[in-house]
C-alpha cells in the first residue's frame, strides 16, 4: 500500500513527538524545547533534543534525527509503514481504506490476543501443573506477566468454547492453528502445556509456542503455531518486542535456542536477547535482528548438534555485515541452567570470552584429524582456504600469523594460495557472444562440457578434428572421449559426402549417457573459427591453472621443511606461478583483442 502525503502529514500533526519521545526517554524543559539522555547510545551527560515546535528530534552525540515516524521506525526497528501503523493504532487515526485483506489480518492478531488472555487467565487463576513447572524453573511471577505465559489444561474444547462465546468463527481458528479438526468436530490443539504467546516486533500475538509439561505425555516437546497470513516462523524471533531496545542500547544481541533460555537470562539481567523459534535460523531472521545490531553472539550446546548448529548460524549470517561470535556455555547443558546455577555475571563472562566465528569455524573443522600429520594438516589448511578468501585483508593477516605460528606454514605459501581465484581450475571469462556458451555453471561437468562442445565443432566441420589434434588438445572424461572417438569413427567412414547429426552419435550411445550428451553440449553458432579459439582458451587456462595449483600445493610442502635446498626450489616454483599468471593474462588478452 502506498499512503499519500496528506495523510502522513495529517498523522505528524495530530501527534506530539514529545508525547511519543517522553514514553522512552526523561525529558526536561530547555529553552524552547526539551533535552534527554540519547536512547540510541550510551551517554552519561544529554547530548539529545526534541523539539517541539518544528516537531523534531536531534542528538549531537550520534546524530540520530528525525521526525516522529522516523523516531519510531529506529526505536522499534521498524518499516516505514509499520511505524506509521503503529502510530495511528495508539492514537485511534483511522488508517487509508484497504482491501479486506488487511481487515483479515486485524482479525487475527485480535483472535490471537483473546487466546493469549484467555492462556494467561488459566495459568493465574488456581493452582495448576503449569505454574508449578514454571515454579519448579523458578521464573518469577513479574517475568509470567512480562511474557504473558500461559497454561493450557487438559480440556479438549476450553479454548475452543472460549473463543466460540466471543463470536470467532471454527474457520479462523482452524486458520489460525489453534484449534484441529476432528471427527466430531473442531478440538483444542493446546493440551497441558504451559503457553509462550510469540509477538511481533509491534507487540502484536501472532501465534503460539506449547512446552509439553509431562514428558510422558504423547506429541512433541514443543509445539508451535501452525504457519498462517500472520505468522511465518522464519520471520520472527521469540521475545525481540521486549529486549529490541536493550539490544539497541548494548549494541549486541545474544542468540539462544529455547523459549526458556531466552527467558532465564533475561529474568538475570542479560536482557539483550532473543530465542529462535525452534528452527535454523533464517536469512529473514538474520534480516530482522540486523536492524537493531551488527554484533551478534550465538548461543549454542556445546555438543556435536550444537557445534553443527553454530556452523549453520554463521552460514546464514555471512554476507550480512554483521560481526558474529560464538559462546559455548560449559558449566551447563544449555543458558538456562548454567545462568541460574553461576548467575548473570557469569553468563555475562561467557559472552565477552566468545570465539569469533572464524576462530570458531576453523576450530571446528580441526575435528578428527590429526594436524601432526603432514597430509591431514595440508587437508585442513586447504579447507580453510575458501573461508578465509572472505576475509577482509586485515582478518587474512591476522589468520596467516595464526597458522604459521601455530602450524609452521609458510606466510609466503599462505598469501599466495589465498590470491588462487576462489574457483581455481574452472577459469571464467568474458565471451562476448551470447551463442558461445562453453563454461557450464555445475563445476562437476565443466570438463566434460567443454569436450562436448568440441565435439559439437567437430561433427559440423571435419577439419576441426584435425586442428585439436594439432593443438594438443585431449579428451580426459570418459564420455567426452567416447563421443569424440564416435564422432572420428563416422568421419572416416563417411568422408565429407554426409553431415554428422547429434543424433548419429547418441543412437551409439547408451541411454543415461545420451541423456547427459543431450543435456550438456552446445550448438556451435555461426563463427565456428571464432569458437573454437574460445574452447581451446579454456582447454589451455585450465592446464595453467592445473600447473599453478601442483605448484601452489608443491611450495606448501616445502614451506614446512624450511631447508636451504627447498627455499631455492620455493623460489623457482614461485617464479614458474608468476610466468603461469604472465601466460594465462597472454591467453585472455589474445580473446578480448
């Protein structure tokens, strides 16, 4: 939806942005407008101005500044239009009309809210199995109300029949996953479980998290919402409407898995923090956290799953900008326990001493193998080559004093191993004509294509055959030599009297192997000298890059004796990468002419 200015402009005027602001901040009367402490960064003496005329604010510490729009989108983490939302909601403005989409998705959030009441309500109201768990984990009765926890009983139908006297439809619960159809009809989904209601980043209940209370009881530990217009697991994060602000404020967030962990270190001060909702997390989730910080902790068990986990953390997290770090909680199976057990300072140790992912990732992947022996030590170092490609150069610096020191590997060695591309052996180029497509996307068959398209240039022009052999050019894949070898069959038999067809040598072959012929070759296209110069610049780059990477492994060897005799070969080896380098730039400036 696309709102107009008048409305906007009608909504800022209506608002007094130091009604908002104040909600945050203490402010005090100065001169023709108000001062405060920055919510935005830590400061001790107020840098922070609203002003109320003009209708503004402005911090001369990190010069945040804005409008009241722009102070909700940035307090809240939140989009324009969410921001705008939000503040005609408080304030009872009447939004532009909208489809009934839109009228749905209000209906939902309330239908949810009911429930979540509803939750609450059975959880406070008497003594129940679900507030003596909650007892037992020793979560206070402020942190049940700040959360809104709730219980569900073992009635098939309390909520069912709750909701169906507040005039909700059987359809909008079925929708909304609270309820699941049976054969007499629609029954409670929720059964003895204590509720943790999961909000929107605006407060809003948009669905529901159930931890079984007996673990003998059928069904799973946890049970969550069904997926619906309003809730997308991948999308949100449990307890981010509570702490966004501590996490805005701290510049950091820390990561747990559980419902409970997020809640036990919040109740013990470690409030700049957020739980998955029982899933990997998601480029989404990733999208969403980052609006409020780029340093991130991931909290994970220090078991092989919670090594596995942490490493798929880091993958989601990469490219996103963010600064991330892992902790490993020891004195405990999860935050949970270890946080009630040594405390929040403690906890609090444990996330300054976190691993930087790098340092994390390469730790991991030392796991079963033996880095005194020399060839599992050159399979690790190899391993980690692609990931400290990514570095910055900095990083790379600091990671390369690293292994030499620790592993005795050459600097030299290293430095020059990480300037390989990171696709090394499979060189790409600029074609400049789109009917010349010799460079596959699927590294496995980038060989084998480029001996199809030769093959392809041979079956349309004889002569072809000829100059490959005269090139030098040979055919490695097994199927690359047989279709060449078919194709040189045909030649001589037929001479030049008749066209050999694609499907002359795939009624020779196979049907798994036709299948891969007819998938991967190429048609020629009308500059048939022009492509095959193409396919035999790639044939020779590859051999270069075959050469340089026997090379490049060679001085890694030697790099590790450390003998006069091998620093001599080291330096003959790098000289032969450099008249390498000189040769495959000849090769790609000889294409571009």
């Amino acid at each position: 939806m696309t709102l107009n200015n008048d409305f906007v402009d009608e909504l800022k005027m209506r608002i007094n942005i130091v009604d908002v602001i104040g909600r945050d901040v203490d402010l005090k009367k100065a001169g023709s407008g108000y001062k405060g402490l920055c919510p935005f960064h830590n400061e001790k003496t107020p840098s922070f101005s609203v002003n109320e005329k003009d209708q503004y604010f402005h911090c001369f510490g990190c010069h945040a500044k804005g409008d009241v729009i722009t102070y909700v989108m940035k307090k809240q983490g939140l989009t324009f239009m969410e921001a705008v939302e939000k503040l005609a909601d408080e304030y009872g403005i009447k939004m532009p009309e909208r489809t009934g989409r839109r009228e749905d998705f209000s209906r939902f959030y309330n239908i949810n809210k009911m429930a979540a009441r509803y939750f609450f309500h059975e959880l406070t109201a008497r003594p129940n199995m679900g507030l003596k768990y909650l007892r037992d984990r020793q979560v206070k009765d402020s942190t049940i109300a700040k959360f809104g926890l709730g219980y569900s009983s073992s009635s098939y139908e309390g909520l069912y029949e709750h909701l169906k006297s507040q005039g909700v439809s059987d359809e909008d619960m079925l929708r909304l996953g609270l309820v699941k159809q049976g054969k007499r009809g629609p029954y409670d989904k929720y059964r003895s479980r204590v509720m943790f209601p999961i909000f929107d980043t605006t407060g809003r209940v948009i669905g529901f998290g159930g931890r079984k209370i007996n673990n003998d009881d059928r069904g799973p530990k946890y049970l969550n919402s069904s997926e619906s217009e309003i809730f997308l697991k991948k999308n949100n994060l449990f307890g981010l409407n509570i702490t966004k602000s501590d996490i805005s404020r701290a510049d950091q967030v820390l990561i747990v898995e559980g419902y409970m962990d997020m809640i036990s270190l919040w109740q013990n001060g470690v409030t700049n923090v957020v739980a998955s909702l029982g899933t990997a997390l998601t480029e989404n989730q990733v999208r969403l956290v980052t609006r409020f910080t780029k340093n991130v902790i991931l909290s994970y068990d220090s078991d092989e799953a919670g090594i596995r986990a942490a490493l798929r953390g880091i993958e989601v997290f990469d490219g996103s900008g963010a600064n991330v770090r892992i902790l490993q909680v020891t004195g405990g199976k999860d935050p949970d326990e270890y946080v009630k057990k040594y405390g929040g300072k403690a906890f609090q140790k444990l996330v300054q001493d976190a691993l930087p992912a790098a340092e994390f990732r390469f730790k991991a992947m030392v796991r079963g193998r033996d880095l005194t022996d020399e060839r599992q030590l050159l399979s690790y170092i190899r391993d980690i080559i692609p990931f400290m490609r990514k570095m910055d150069p900095l990083e790379q610096e600091i990671y390369i004093k690293k292994l030499h020191r620790d592993y005795g590997i050459g600097e030299m060695a290293l430095q020059s191993q990480l300037r390989l591309p990171e696709d090394a052996g499979s060189p790409k180029y600029d074609r400049r004509r789109e009917h010349i497509n010799v460079i596959q996307k699927e590294p496995d068959d980038r060989k084998l294509r480029l001996e199809l398209s030769l093959a392809s240039l041979m079956m349309s022009n004889r002569r072809y055959i000829n100059r490959a052999r005269e090139d030098g050019i040979t055919f490695e894949t097994a199927l690359g030599s047989r279709v060449v070898a078919e194709t040189e069959k045909l030649a001589e038999t037929w001479g030049d009297g008749r066209v050999i067809t694609l499907d002359d040598i795939c009624s020779r072959l196979d049907p798994d192997e036709e299948s891969r012929v007819r998938k991967l070759i190429r048609p020629v296209g009308p500059e048939e000298e022009e492509y095959y110069l193409q396919c035999r610049a790639e044939y020779q780059l590859d051999k270069l890059d075959e050469k340089r990477a026997e090379y490049q492994h060679r001085i890694v060897d030697l790099e590790m004796g450390g003998s006069d005799e091998d620093k001599e070969e080291i330096e003959a080896l790098a000289r032969a990468v450099v008249e390498i380098d000189g040769e495959k730039n000849r090769i790609r400036g000889s294409l571009n002419a």
